[in-house]
C-alpha cells in the first residue's frame, strides 16, 4: 500500500484504543455485509487489544416504516455521539410510494448533511486474481488503482431553490457551489494525491455550466498550495470514455457531487463488481463508512451478498477514523488474499458457476481470519 498523505503518523500501540463505532445496517443487503464489516472489525480489536463498541441504529425505509423517519432523531445523536459511523445500504422498491421526506434516500443524505462529510473518497483497485470479472479486458485494467473523490454535499443533490410543481407541470433543481465548498475538497484530493501517485484530474463540465468554470478556477488556485501534484482537467462527457479505455492513466480523481455519483458506479466495472467499492466521507465532525452499492433488494435476506466493499470501508475506517494504517492494511491484504485463495460470492462468478459461490458469511469469517494472520505476521516482522 503507499503511503497516504491523510494519516497522521501511526503512533503503535500503547495506548488502549477506544472507539465508539456507529452501525447503521439499513435496507436490503446493508444488514448482511455490515454484519461482516463488524466481524472483521472485532476481529482486530480482539487481536490488538483494542476497546471497540459498537452500537446500532436505524436508517432508511424500515426506519420511516417503524420510526417515521429515515434518520430518527435517535439515529442522529448516536452518530454525532460515536467517533465514527459504519453504514450498510438503504432503499428498495417497496418505500417508492413514501413521501419525498420520508424516502430512505433522505436519509442518507441527512445523516451526511449532519455529520458534514464534505469529501467522499473511493477507492477502485483492480485485484489480478479477480481480473476476468471486469467484462473489460484484462491488460487494459490490470495495474488500475483510482482514488476518486467526490464533492458530498453540494450541487444539485443539495442546493435550492428545487422543487417538483405540479402546476407548472415542472420541476427544477439547482447546482449550486461556492469557492469555499469547492477548496475544502479540493484540499483533500491533492493531499491524498501527495501521498499517492502525485497526479490529480479534476473532473468538471466548464464548456458548459458555470459552477465547473468556477470549479475549475479554484482547483487551479488550490493547487499551487501542492506544487508536487500534477494537475489536468478534464471534461467529465470525454473522462467518463477515457476512464474505461485507460484506467491506469489515472490516480487521483477530483469531481463534483452528482458527477461522482455516475462515475464510481462506472469505475466499479473495472474493479470487477459494484460490491467490491469501500468508501469513506470524510472532513466532518465524524465521518461516515458506507460501501457505494445500494440496497440490492433482489438478492437481500439471501446470505450471498459481497460483503468486501463493506469490509473495505471498515478498514477505511481504521485508517482515517481510528488513525490504524498498519490494521488497515491488514484488512485491505486479507481482502486480496482471500479472492486469491479463489473465494467468490455470485457477483463474482458467470451464471454456470454461481453454486460454487461462498456466502456473505463464508468470506466475512475468512477475511477475518486472514485479517488476523495479517495482523500476526506484521508483528512478527517488525519484531526482527
Ligand atoms: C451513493 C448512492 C446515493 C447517492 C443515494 C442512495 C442517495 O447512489 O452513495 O452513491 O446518490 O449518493
Ligand atoms: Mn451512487
């Protein structure tokens, strides 16, 4: 793993580390992979000697169903409570008739207004042993390590006026950013940047929208703070084709709000699977875990949902929450290792090889195990 220039210096263990995490499961599948995101979390915990609670909440169509709400009160104060907060899923076709306010798309977007995650990182790594699931071919994915950040809480998704008028049989939404809210997250892209690759591509739309010319104005400003870092921009129409032809062209990804959207779902096709992307949004009062999958109401309650972006955000965590580089680490090989050992779930496997695949369960407990073995053999290496 490089280096990542957003972590503090790893200062070992010892102090008992005490983390209080929040666990939102949500909809669909959310509760089945976060379940394994905690198991491999306890499993460091135990192993390192770390205090580690964990503590659920609702979130979602099930909280407006049973609580009124998609982001109860309740919900909101234990996550601004907790040090961070570790999120499964929400939504499904059964809340579509819910009124706008109680859609379990709100929230989520509440919880990330509230918690004041402005930076959402995600990462899309394309592991060799999992390379022939990328219905791209494999010498133009292999080698592919993109760290896309995302703008959260701005653009179209947050700004006013918006609105669905039935009178004018019309609707509106407005894209809206202010220099602040894009040099907060441009800070953030060309830190991690530092520590990575030193190449950044801010991703905008300048030919034509306003909020991209003065996107673009900032970035340019920003990054004469990182010299080091490289900058090109580019036009989101044409990186959305270039991301997909050359993949390992780029490393650092800069975008705004709904084009991040669009464009990590697209890179999850060159890590194999939309279950394989972790992501964190970070840079608020506590930051937030959340794989980029949604609900996946057609196979929830069926045990054989990935659980690996799950995991992969939980080791995220570790790294930008719990300050815990080394155990991250550790989490993100034992990912790597357990697809190399050959385990698969469904999404991981064509149609005439599904019975083979392993459940949710199956490889959360190995990538605890191989977690741990990790963990294990770090020590014993440091030790000589
Ligand atoms: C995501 C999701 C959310 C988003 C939805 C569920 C509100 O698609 O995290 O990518 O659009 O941000
Ligand atoms: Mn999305």
């Amino acid at each position: 793993m490089r280096p990542d220039g957003l972590i503090a210096e790893y200062g070992g263990g010892t102090t008992t580390m005490k983390l209080n995490i929040a666990v939102l499961p949500g909809d669909g599948v959310g509760p089945e992979v976060t379940r394994e995101a905690v198991r491999v979390l306890r499993a460091v915990a135990e192993h390192c000697g770390y205090d580690f609670r964990f503590e659920e909440s609702p979130i979602g169509g099930g909280a407006s169903v049973n609580f009124g709400s998609p982001f109860p009160p309740q919900s909101r104060e234990r996550c601004l409570a907790s040090d961070a907060v570790l999120l499964g899923a929400v939504g499904g076709p059964q809340f579509d008739t819910l009124s706008a306010e109680l859609r379990p798309e709100a929230g989520l977007l509440a919880l990330r207004y509230c918690l004041g995650c402005f930076a959402n990182l995600r990462p899309a790594i394309a592991y060799e042993s999992i390379a022939d699931c990328s219905p791209l071919r494999r010498e133009r994915i292999l080698g592919t390590n993109i760290m896309m950040v995302r703008e959260l809480l701005g653009g179209l998704y947050f700004s006013e006026p918006r609105a669905l008028d039935a009178a004018s049989k019309s609707a509106w939404n407005t894209m809206r950013y202010s220099e602040e809210e894009i040099e907060r997250v441009a800070r953030v892209a060309f830190k991690l940047a530092e520590g990575r690759a030193k190449k950044l591509v801010s991703v905008d739309k300048a030919n034509v929208l306003e909020t991209s010319r003065l996107w673009r104005q900032v970035v340019t400003r920003v990054a004469t703070e990182f010299p080091a870092v490289s900058l090109e921009h580019a036009l989101v129409d044409s990186f959305a084709m270039n991301v997909i032809t050359n993949p390992t062209r780029y490393d650092v990804v800069l975008t705004e709000n709904l084009f991040g959207d669009i464009l990590s779902d697209e890179t999850s096709v060159i890590a194999g699977s939309l279950g394989m992307l972790p992501s964190a949004s970070i840079g608020g009062k506590v930051d937030l875990y959340e794989p980029i999958h949604g609900s996946a109401p057609d196979i929830a309650g069926k045990g054989i949902a990935n659980p690996i972006g799950a995991i992969g955000s939980a080791a995220m965590l570790l790294r930008y929450s719990a300050k815990l580089p080394v155990e991250a680490d550790c989490v993100e090989a034992a990912i790597e290792a357990a697809l190399k050992s050959g385990m698969r779930t469904a999404d991981l496997l064509p149609p005439a090889e599904r019975a083979k695949a392993s459940s949710t369960e199956q490889i959360g407990k190995r990538i605890a195990e191989l977690t741990v073995e990790a963990l294990k053999s770090r020590a014993a290496h440091s030790a000589v």
